[in-house]
C-alpha cells in the first residue's frame, strides 16, 4: 500500500502501477539480480569473489531503513526496538570488518604468522577466531596480536579509527535510549524520589515515607496512570473520548447507575472522570467536609467506618457510587453540602472521580438519573437520621408555592404583553390616520 492524502490505499492495481513507474523498482530489480553466478565463469577466483560479486544486495539498505522506520513509529516499545537496533549495527558492523579481516589473512596466507587467521580447516573456527579479533579491535579493547606487515598495521588503524569515530557513536546511542527508557516511565508513572527526598528533609520518614514508597509501586506494578489526561492532551476531543471510553467503558458499565445510559452519553462523561488510586487505611472523604466531588468503584473495597476510625458499618464493592448526598440538593437535608460518613478504603482502590459542575450538567442532561440518585440519598439520610421530614415537606411546599406564584406572574405577563400589542397597534393606526390626514391638507393647500 501507499499513503494519499494521509490514508492507506490497499488498491493492488493502484500500489502495482505506483510502483512500477517509482524510482524504488529499478533499485529493488538490481539488488535482486543473481550475480554470484558471474563466479562460474572461467577465470574468475571462486572463493574471493562470492562476497563481491553480492555486493549489490546493499542496494536494499534503504528498504531495512525503511522497515526500520515504520516499525519504530508503530511499535509500542520504541525504546526497546532501538536498542535492538543498535545492537543489530554494532553486530553487522563486527561481522563485516571480520569479514574483511578474513580477506585480509587469505591474500596474506592463512596462518603464516600469529596476526592473520590461523589455517583451520573448520569454517566454523576460522570465522569465530575472525569475529573475536574484530570485536577486540572495534571494541578498543587491544590485546591482539602483533602485527608483522604494514598491510596489517593500516588494518588495524583502520578499524580503531572507525571504533573511535563509528562505534563511540553507537555506543553513545544505546546510553541515550536507556536513559530515554527511564524518563518514558516517568512521564507515565510519578516519580517518588523527589517525594522521599521532600520527607527526608523534612525529618519525617518511617511509616509514612514507606506507604509513599508502596504507592507508587503499586500504581506501576498494576499500570494504572493517574495523569493520563496529561498523556492524551494533545489529541482532538473526539479522538481523546474515543481512546479513553475504550479504556474506561467496561469499568463504566458496572456502575449500577450507568447501565441503562445510551453509549454517546457514557463516551462524553469518560472525559469529566478523573481516576484517582487510594493506599491500605487512607480515608476517601471524612464525615463534616466539604463535598466537592462523588465517586464511583472501579477496583478494590471501600468501608463505612465509625467515627472511631475502625467500626465497619458497611463495605462498598465494584460497581456502587458514593459522596453524591452533599452535592445534589436533596430537601431536608440537615447535613447541608457536608459529608455524612467516613470513607476508608481497606486495599488499593481505583475510583472514579466526578466533580460538582461536572455533576450537574450530567443530572440536567438525565432527570432519571437524579431521580434516582435523590431517592438513594433519602434513604440514607432517613437511615442515619439526617433527613427532616418537616422541612422536606416545608421545601416542598414552599417549591410548590413559588411555582404557583411563577405560574401567576407568567399569565399576568402574558396578559400585560398582549395589552401592550393592542396599545401599539391603536398607537400605529393613529399614526398612520394623523400622517393621512396631514397629506389631505397639503395638497388643499396647493
């Protein structure tokens, strides 16, 4: 296939026309040609002249370049296919001056002195001696054996004037995609070094710096990214829905609340939910703040705890919400927008976070859906006895009552706009009869 326009074309007869008339068919034909068979002609050295005479199969480095490229972009670990890469050059890079090395010890003779390849009769042995001297050579290393001829002192100049331009690049680069590899899991997982060094300074450490520590793990060991919107900032906002409904969907479904909700609805409220990971013993929200915010079980245990801290009065479970009673308006609440329980999470829990604008934009999108959070909360505030029936109804008298009064004002509007009409349309026509009457006059005057 071909890129047009930015989109594949899996045409055949498209791509087959395309190729054939690019400069790419040329290059791909002659670096397919068989010329090794020129060795079977008379005269021609056998061995020696193989590896020349396949000399035109490196008209193919761009196509590996190529293929090198595409994988790179479309790999998730682009790090890693890098430093495989890497090695792949430093290897053929080894196995080439081997090979020239090779050629070398052949003109000169095979063993004649200690320098050159010993004349084994094992192909296996000449070729691991060969690549060992390279490797020693490339790498820098020294400790090979004296040279005896000037051809062999220009080789070996040679090869570490090329280690020392060539493979300290190499080398180089393999440095930067380790270094590259951690700064790629910082920018998904937070650091906790700057943290421990925060506390350390501080002269506060022991428990507390241990549970920062198991934090963290925990949120590599599960893969769970609490800055994930930061990663996916710089997408298009449908693109951005997409990608994350496709991770959050099914965790979205087992929200009870979320179940008869249409897939649309559901992609929009993935992009108001912020995921947030909560330690062993830490405290979700505490009875008397303020709520800004409701949450919903994606993972993990919640308890109901007493006001001693360890009383577990109730455990919530994957798929239940909580904190919504301070933030919707449920008349007779005597708690008013503060909470009415302590939350406690009991092992690492993987929450949901919703915030009160958000909130309100869903519940004005989905009467149901605040119909049935209201009747949730007063059964829970009846439960613990925050609920007073007297001023719910008072509330509800007086909501009544200023309907009413709405409703009045309404008709006395309506009234008051069609006596208005009426009054502008008597005004116009007097106008009109007055602007009539002044023409008559003018033109008895002339």
């Amino acid at each position: 296939g071909f890129l047009e326009d930015g989109i594949l074309v899996r045409d055949l007869g498209r791509t087959r026309r395309r190729y054939l008339r690019s400069w790419s068919f040329p290059w791909d034909v002659a670096a397919v040609l068989p010329t090794e068979l020129l060795c079977l002609l008379p005269g021609v050295p056998r061995v020696p002249g193989v590896p020349a005479a396949r000399a035109n199969r490196c008209l193919r480095v761009p196509r590996l370049l190529e293929a090198f490229d595409r994988c790179e972009t479309r790999t998730g670990w682009p790090n890693m296919f890098r430093m495989a890469k890497l090695m792949l050059y430093l290897l053929l890079g080894i196995h080439w001056h081997a090979c020239l090395y090779f050629a070398l010890s052949a003109h000169l003779g095979l063993g004649v002195d200690p320098w050159v390849c010993p004349s084994s009769t094992r192909l296996l042995r000449r070729y691991l001696h060969s690549f060992y001297i390279s490797t020693l050579v490339l790498a820098t290393v020294g400790d090979t054996p004296p040279p005896r001829r000037e051809e062999e002192l220009l080789f070996l100049t040679a090869g570490f004037l090329l280690a020392v331009l060539g493979f300290a690049t190499i080398t180089g680069s393999i440095s930067t995609v380790i270094v590259n590899l951690s700064s790629a899991a910082t920018a998904f997982y937070p650091d906790a070094g700057p943290v421990r060094r925060y506390l350390r300074a501080w002269g506060v450490g022991g428990r507390l710096a241990g549970r920062v520590a198991r934090w963290h793990q925990h949120l590599r060991a599960q893969r769970k990214l609490p800055a994930e919107w930061e990663v996916l900032q710089h997408l298009p906002r449908g693109l951005r829905a997409e990608v994350a409904a496709s991770v959050h969907l099914a965790a979205l479904r087992r929200v009870g609340l979320f179940r008869s909700w249409e897939h649309g609805v559901l992609r929009q409220l993935v992009l108001r939910l912020q995921p947030q990971v909560f330690g062993p013993g830490e405290f979700v929200c505490r009875r008397g703040d303020v709520g800004r915010e409701m949450y919903f079980i994606r993972e993990g245990r919640l308890a109901v705890v007493a006001e001693d801290g360890v009383t577990q009065l109730a455990v919530l479970g994957e798929g239940l919400y909580f904190g919504e009673i301070s933030l919707i308006n449920i008349k007779g609440n005597l708690a008013g927008n503060r909470r009415t329980a302590n939350i406690l999470s009991i092992g690492y829990s993987d929450l949901f976070c919703l915030g009160k604008e958000d909130l309100a934009e869903v519940l004005a999108e989905f009467p149901s859906a605040r119909a049935a959070m209201e009747a949730k909360g007063r059964e829970l505030l009846l439960r613990m006895g925050q609920l007073d029936p007297g001023a719910e109804e008072a509330a509800l008298a007086a909501e009544a009552e200023a309907e009413r009064r709405l409703q009045g004002l309404e008709v006395a509007l309506e009234g008051l706009q069609t006596r208005a009409a009426r009054l502008l349309a008597q005004l116009e026509a007097s106008a009109l009869r007055t602007a009539l009457r002044v023409r008559r006059l003018e033109g008895r005057l002339r």
